[in-house]
C-alpha cells in the first residue's frame, strides 16, 4: 500500500463561532480530527473539521471530494489529517498500489 496526500480547503468558518480564531492560532502541522455526518441536511458526504474539539469548517468542495474523503473515513485508510495552513487540510489516504500517490492539488484556492 501507498499513501496519497489530498490537500483540501475549509469552509464555513462564519457559522461556527471562534473557528476563524481557532484556524489562524493553531499550529502548521497539528493533527485535526475529520468527523462525517451523513445526517447533514446540505451534504450526505459532509466531512467536519474538528480542532481539539471545536468544529471549524467543512472540507471544500462537498460534492467533488467530501464523496471520496468519506468513503476514506467510513473504509479507515485515512492515516493522518493536518493543517496545513489557517484554510487547508493535508489528509494522508492509503491506496492500492495501483493508484497514483502524487500529491493533489488544491481545490477552492479563493478560499485558501
């Protein structure tokens, strides 16, 4: 098995009080937990960014990539999740060793 890197950005910061604050203060490098929640009325594939237990966004965007980051999370090869930066998550994805492992490119770049 190999490990693919996906570099994904947060929305929704403005719906959850001290996100913002809580993104831009939080190291570069912090583990952050990635939480489903397929019981969203917007997104069955909704991937909720949690840090130290505050919900601070949603992976952007939630049709193209939330539908595969979730089968990630509900299959367990999801081996690590990161900030990498105030608006960008780095998720390491196990993969077969028949899919490319190169490292995505950012999706939502207007709100990195």
């Amino acid at each position: 098995m190999a490990i693919r890197q996906l570099r994904l950005g947060v929305v929704g910061q403005r719906f959850h009080p001290g996100a913002d604050k809580k993104l831009a203060e939080t190291p570069i490098g912090t583990a952050i937990d990635l939480v489903r929640e397929p019981e969203n009325k917007y997104d069955p594939n909704a991937v909720a960014v949690h840090i130290d237990g505050q919900h601070c966004g949603f992976i952007w965007p939630p049709k193209a990539q939330a539908v595969r980051l979730a089968a990630n999370i509900d299959g367990g090869s999801v081996r690590a999740a990161t900030l990498g930066g105030k608006n960008l998550v780095l998720v390491d994805v196990e993969v077969g060793d028949d899919e490319p492992t190169q490292e995505e490119e950012p999706r939502g770049d207007k709100y990195l």
